[in-house]
C-alpha cells in the first residue's frame, strides 16, 4: 500500500502486508472531529501553557507515549534522547510540546521517572480525559464541566457489569471520565456493539475505544485524544499565539482521532498497530499530510519533521563532528546541546583522548571562570577540566547518558546570555539531576567558536534519585 495523493517529499513510506481487521474498532462516523465546547475553552488564563511565547509559536508536536514517543525495546533509550537533543537545540525555545497519553496521571508520573523524557507544556492524559500543565501539571479544571454532559459513570459501570468478556483494568486507570477494560480481540467487535445499545437506551452518549488488541476505554461523546486537542488549540487561540503547524504522532486505535483534527500533519510511526493501519486505509490513506513513517517510535517522529519541512529535522545526536556543528552557530541552545553531547561521549570513551579537546576546553571556559557545584563549593572551571580530563572512558562499555530538559536563553547585555536547563545524566539505575544556570558570552573567537562559559551555578532537583557530587563533573 502507497500513499496515495501524497508528494514526492511527503512519501516517506511504502507499507505491505496490512491485516485487514473483521470490524471497526474505532469510530469514524464523520470525516473530521466537531469540537463543540460551548464556554470551556476560553474560561482558563492560557499564560499557564504560553507564557514564555512573544509571539506566534512555530511548531506544536502532540505525541502519544507508549510506542510512540517511548520506544520500550529500546533500553538505552536512543531514540528517544536523539528527539530530546533535537528538541532543545532547535525547538524548545519557540514551540510547544504536548504528550498525549491513555496513561493515568498516576502511571503516566511513574514513566516520567523511568525513561529520559523532556517536560512538556501539557499532557493530555486517559485519553483525552484529563489535561495538566507545564512541570508541576496544573490541572484543568474547567474540562471537567465539558465532558460531564450526557456522562453518569455509575451507569456505564453497571451495564459494562453484564458482560464478563470484560476484565477491569487497575483502579489507577479508573477515572472519572474513563471507565478501562482490558478485552480479547477475537469478542471485541460484538461487544463494543451490545455496549453501544445497552448504554444508548439510557441515553448516555458515549464513545468507546479499543486500541493495541486488549485495552477497551468507555468516555464521554466529548472527550477523546482529538477533542482534547480541539480544546488545547482552542486555549491558545483565545491568546492569539496560534501554533503556526501541528504535528500529531501516534501507533494505535486511541490516536486515531489526531489524525482526523482539521489542518494537522500527522505521522503513524512504522510499528503501529493493525488497528490504526486499517483506520489509516480506510479514512486517510489520500491525505498528504498524515504519512506512514519508515522508522520506529520517535525516529519516526524526527522523519516526519523533515518530511513536511517543520524546521530542523537532524539530531545533534546523530552528527558525529560536533565541532563542525558548532562553529558559526549564534544559538545557545545549540551550544548547550553540544557541549553535554562532547561531555557524554568523552566519558563513554567514544572522542580521541586527545590534549587538542582538552586544550579546546580551555579555550571555551575563561581561565576565571567558577562552577558553583550542587553543594555550593566553589570549582574553578581549571580545576573542573582537569578532573573531566582524567576521566576518559571511566563511562566506557556502560548505559551512561546525559541530556537536557527546559532549556531557555535570555540575552542580558549585547553580548552576554543567560542559559537554564535542567541537565540529567543516567548511568545504569541510577539517575541523577541539577538546574543548571550558565553565563555566556557571545564574542566571536576563531579558535574556542562562537560562546565562551563565563560562569556556571548548579543546583539538585527535587526529583533527582541520587545526588552524588563526585559523579557529576560539569
């Protein structure tokens, strides 16, 4: 199966061997979501989710987790921490990132702690049930006056009950909006329509999912990943910063809804399941903006960006002269980006153990320059090389990783810029982080590049596993 209809610069995917499935498990009763929230959208200060916007954002990502964004396979994660190099090198600094998840806020938190993933600006979470705010997910409580029309939970519970081909899943995904089974596909197609009779005779307007072979969710008619969407897109109209393109990403029956939010580009990474496969022939399969992607998870992700030409589509990660990277680059946060990269890769011994990178380092941090440490001991930057000098290789042959989250840059003088970022670094179990300030100077030198590191200040972060100080060199 091609993409029918799409340009030659969006075909980036040619899939055979799709199953076709014996009955619909998602809903397409109409080509396109009306999203119909009538006094819900505009009733929330939309600062909470745009305040460090001046303008017209660039890019809204809007990413399921499980299979999209993570990739579980993947121990090290790789994939994953080449989306997050891009992101704050390129992104994080003009656009908006959102994760929509069918997780529970509580197992969505528990994921947040196991896998290196960036802070975003909202997560919708339970599928499209619940949504929160920037890093310490502020809730919105104004969705819940949407969704509650047409809803009684206590219903839906009671007719669900007649049907023992229905396994409740855990009590953290029981929410008030979702009610969760777990289902054998061979029964799902029969079920899902007794349900829809059963609950429709009471009057109660819902919508049923059925996504990755097993999971059954019953919502209000109004909620869904794709209505809560609408209604984020909404929240930032009313502030007139429009994200000037939405890229929505997902592998399975939940996501499918993205997909059909008008105006969208959208990519179904190459390990998405049948379901999502038959939906996509069936309604979107002549719709250049939504493509099959040749990769997997949050490669996949990366490919679509360059596919539609939503900006910077290669991965600081993925260049290995990172020096040449550098050189001429007037962005901070490329900077940033590059030097923990460098720092990762000496430490994992994968540079040349050369004086040439040491001396390079010199150059870049002043010779009076001072790392103020998590603890608040003072570490000349001469100190602090020369311990980063004699650890060559001490990470070689381990699952040792660093990266950035939240980085912003605010010029402070006509040559100076203030840096901070959360810096994390995993090694093995164990995880450790600190909110990292840095002084830069944006003067022009032929030999240390376009910044030099003026000063440094470090702090731990609440929610780092271990604050070991001896391990964290920079």
């Amino acid at each position: 199966m091609y993409i029918r209809g799409a340009s030659r610069r969006n075909s980036c995917r040619c899939i055979s061997g799709v199953l076709p499935l014996p009955w619909k498990m998602i809903e397409t009763n109409v080509p396109f979501l009306k999203f119909e929230m009538k006094g819900c959208a505009r009733t929330m200060d939309p600062s909470i989710l745009l305040d460090r916007f001046d303008g017209v954002a660039r890019l809204m990502v809007v990413s399921d987790l499980d299979y999209t964004m993570v990739e579980h396979d993947d121990s090290e994660n790789l994939s994953l921490l080449r989306f997050n190099a891009l992101w704050e090198a390129y992104y994080r600094d003009n656009s908006l990132l959102v994760y929509s998840t069918g997780r529970s806020t509580t197992i969505y938190k528990e994921l947040r702690d196991e896998k290196p993933l960036l802070t975003p600006d909202a997560v919708v979470m339970s599928v499209g049930t619940e949504i929160a705010y920037g890093e310490s997910m502020v809730g919105d409580s104004e969705l819940a006056g949407c969704l509650s029309r047409g809803w009684d939970r206590d219903l839906v519970l009671e007719e669900a009950s007649r049907f023992p081909e229905l396994t409740p899943q855990s009590e953290t995904e029981q929410r008030p909006f979702k009610v969760s089974f777990f289902i054998d596909k061979d029964k799902a197609g029969r079920v899902i329509e007794d349900l829809y009779q059963a609950l429709g005779k009471h009057g109660l307007d819902v919508k049923i999912i059925y996504s990755s072979g097993i999971a059954l969710d019953i919502l209000p008619r109004g909620a869904g990943k794709g209505q809560a969407l609408g209604y984020l897109q909404k929240k930032v109209e009313s502030d007139l910063i429009i994200p000037l393109r939405t890229l929505v990403c997902g592998d399975s029956g939940n996501d499918a809804e993205l997909f059909t939010v008008p105006g969208v580009f959208g990519v179904m990474v190459s390990n998405a399941q049948e379901e999502l496969l038959q939906w996509y022939t069936e309604n979107a399969s002549s719709n250049p903006q939504i493509i099959l992607a040749r990769k997997r998870c949050a490669a996949g992700i990366i490919e679509a960006i360059g596919c539609f030409g939503l900006g910077p589509s290669v991965s600081p990660r993925d260049i290995r002269d990172l020096e040449e990277l550098k050189a001429g680059s007037s962005n901070p946060g490329v900077e940033i980006v590059m030097f923990y990269l460098l720092y990762e890769r000496w430490l994992r011994g994968e540079v040349e153990e050369s004086d040439q990178f040491i001396s390079k380092l010199r150059l870049v941090f002043t010779s009076d320059g001072v790392l103020v440490r998590a603890s608040g001991a003072e570490l000349p930057f001469s100190r602090a090389i020369d311990m980063l000098a004699k650890s060559y290789g001490d990470k070689q042959g381990g699952k040792f990783r660093v990266w950035v989250d939240k980085l912003s840059a605010a010029q402070t003088g006509s040559d100076t810029w203030l840096v901070k970022f959360n810096k994390w670094e995993m090694s093995g179990e164990k995880r450790q982080g600190s909110e990292t300030k840095v002084l830069l100077s944006s003067r022009r030198d032929e030999i240390a590049g376009e910044f030099s590191w003026l000063h440094m200040h470090q702090t731990w972060l609440d929610n780092s596993l271990t604050n070991d100080e001896n391990d964290l060199l920079f």
